[in-house]
C-alpha cells in the first residue's frame, strides 16, 4: 500500500497539471537549455534541423512532433 500512496489516482484527461503551450504564462520566453539539448538529440535521429530561436512553447510543440517522429519519450 506504501508504494501507492505517491501515486497519483487515474487523473481525468482534463487535469490541470498538463497545460497546452500556448496556454503558458511563460511560453514567449527563449526555450531552456534542457529542451535545447533535448531538441538536438531528436532532431539529429530524426535527421531534421533545430531553430535555434524558438520559445518554449514551441519548442515543446517541436519535441512532441519529433517524439512521435522517432518513436522517443513514449511508453512501451
């Protein structure tokens, strides 16, 4: 029982704890070092290029897209 008591209970879809980015008080801002990095990791195996000028909602739009694109950061 101790082992659940962290985790949490079937959130609805509608939970508020994943936001859209376009709905981020801070998604105007540069994106952040780790999701630079991140960017680069997907977009060399997915063979694409990275712009360097993107917002963090953006750049989090980005990852998604090369996710799904290479099959990383989705569970098994």
């Amino acid at each position: 029982m101790g082992a659940q008591k962290n985790r949490p209970q079937d959130e609805p879809e509608t939970s508020n704890t994943i936001k859209d980015p376009d709905d981020w008080k801070t998604g105007e801002e540069p994106m952040t070092g780790a999701q630079s990095s991140y960017l680069h990791t997907l977009a060399s195996e997915a063979g694409e290029e990275v712009d360097e000028h993107l917002s963090k909602a953006e750049a989090s739009k980005r990852i998604d897209e090369l996710q799904d694109k290479t099959g990383r950061g989705k569970d098994a």
